[in-house]
C-alpha cells in the first residue's frame, strides 16, 4: 500500500488543523499518510518505520517524529521552529527519494518565518528542486475542471513580460507535456498556448510578443511532435467550450491562468511541481495565520492535495 509523506508546514498556522481534519476524513479510505511533526503538539502517534504507519493510520495518525524547539502558538509564526519545518521538508523528500514514501505532500509554509531563520531558497518548489539535484520545476495548479500552468510565476507582471523568452517556453512545455504522459497517463496531451497581449495580439495591432516570442516556441515544439496551439486569446480559452479541447492551458504570466482555477474550483486546486523525480503536490493556500487554532480551517483543499499524489503514485507505478 503505497504511504505519502506529509510536511508539518508552520506549526503556527492552519496546518496542525488541517491535517487532523484530513486525516479523520480519509482514515476509512485505502488512502495513507504519515506526517513528519511534532507528536507532542498533534493528535497522533510516534512510528517509525512506514510499515507501522499504515497499520496505525485506520486508529491514529502516525507520525514520524521531528522536535520543534518550542511550543507553537495559533497565529504568532516562531523563527526558532524553522528548523524543524526545514527538516520535515528534507526528510519527506529522502522518504521518497529512497523509495519509502509514494509521494510528497507539502502543508503551507511562511517563507517570511523561513528568511528570519536563515532560508535561502526563493520557495517551497525552488527548495525542492535543490533538494532533487537543482532540476528545472514547473509549477501546475490542478482540479477536476481545469490544469493550468504559468511559464513565469512569483514575479512582477513587468518582470514576467521582460523575462518572457521563446526558450523558456518550449521548456516548460517539454515539461508539462512529460509530466501529463508519465504522471497523469495522458498519452497524447492536448497543450492550449495563451497569448500574452488582449486578442493575443491581433496580427501585432496590440503587442508583437506572439509573433516574435510565442510562435517561435509553438514551430519548435511542433516540430517534436506536441499538440500545442496557436496563440489564443485569453479571455476565451477558459469557457466551457474551450476547456474540453486541451488537457492544460499554457499562460504567460501567473494570474492570466490561476485567476480562472481559482474561480472555478478554489478548494479542489492542488499545487502540483513537475519536472522533479518524485511526486509533490500542495494545498493551493497559505498558513493562513489570522485562523489558526480557531477550528474553522477548511481541509478540501489538503484533503484534494493527498488524493491527487495517491492517484499519481498509483499511476507511475
């Protein structure tokens, strides 16, 4: 029975909740888990090897055992509990870089909280690249209803158009047309490329990106055998229509695509990083600290972050 490694997140935060939530959730569901925490601050059981966390998970939530340096407090994040969370991190990736966890699922992190402490990765995805041998990450957010994926992410909207390239293109999609073949058993992916400018540029009359930078990368790609679109204009590519011609939509930038998933179905969105040798996904949301302890955390979105690593951990098998 495949076992996904869950990070402790900020202690300070939602995560604690969220994870008790899901577990009572899912704990009748072929589905299991161990978090990597503190079992001193979270309803569960010390275990340690996996074999004993999937025998406990119908009874209690098991847990490998990490020492945060101090008690958490619901809403007031702690530099000094950084350690803690870093390592929950590396070890949940060496779990499965080892083979004894299926797959990764990171519970919200401040990066803030991380920088106070000495933290030198951009972000959770930049970390675990680093942590994977420093491979190229590509960020997709995933639900029922619609995948997308940024080609520039956590950046200006000015800096995104001046770092846009033709080469970063062709790269993330290579990326995400591997990742929709191996992970999500797509044998033909569908890749819908958005334009950058209103009406994607008509003809140039509104910005010459899609002619000198987009259309470039759709001949190369093209010419390696994907199924990528002309550039298309973003305000239409995301009806209802639209979204059952393609199996992701391509943006340039990072609201042109996570505005509409977020629309549609902002608590089934899962963070899913491509292009790493293990499976990752995330809840698509923060720490959410002004809530923290308070017993009024929503769990879907954790909840469709396990379920999509447990299916994709079924699929690369």
């Amino acid at each position: 029975m495949p076992l996904l490694a869950l990070t402790m997140g900020d202690p300070a935060g939602i995560a604690p909740e969220i994870t008790r939530k899901a577990w009572e959730l899912l704990r009748d569901t072929p589905l299991r888990f161990v978090l990597l925490g503190d079992p001193r601050y979270t309803h569960g059981r010390p275990v340690q090897t996996p074999a004993e966390a999937i025998a406990l998970f119908p009874e209690a939530l098991p847990i490998f055992p990490i020492a945060l340096a101090e008690p958490p407090i619901p809403g007031t994040p702690n530099p000094a509990n950084a350690a803690a969370v870093i390592a929950s991190i590396e070890q949940a990736v060496a779990l499965a870089q080892n083979g004894l966890a299926a797959g990764v699922v990171t519970n919200p992190i401040s990066k803030s909280v991380l920088y106070q402490a000495g933290f030198r990765h951009p972000g959770h995805t930049e970390f675990l690249a680093a942590l994977c041998g420093g491979v190229t990450p590509v960020m997709m957010l995933a639900s029922p209803q619609l995948r997308v994926v940024p080609v520039t992410i956590h950046v200006s909207l000015k800096a995104a158009i001046a770092s846009l390239t033709t080469e970063k293109i062709i790269e993330t999609c290579r990326i995400t047309a591997q990742a929709l073949r191996r992970d999500f058993g797509i044998a033909h992916p569908r890749l819908a490329i958005a334009g950058l400018n209103p009406h994607a540029g008509e003809d140039g009359a509104m910005g010459d990106e899609e002619t000198r930078i987009i259309a470039p990368a759709i001949a190369a790609l093209r010419l390696e055998g994907l199924n990528v679109t002309d550039p298309l204009p973003p305000d239409t590519m995301f009806t209802p229509q639209a979204r059952t011609t393609y199996d992701v939509a391509i943006g340039m930038y990072h609201d042109q695509v996570l505005i509409p998933l977020k629309t549609l179905d902002r608590d089934n969105g899962v963070n899913v990083t491509l292009g790493l040798p293990i499976i990752r996904t995330s809840p698509d949301h923060g720490t959410a600290f002004d809530i923290a302890g308070r017993n009024l955390a929503d769990p879907s979105s954790l909840i469709a972050a396990l379920k999509l690593a447990h299916t994709l951990a079924a699929q690369k098998k």
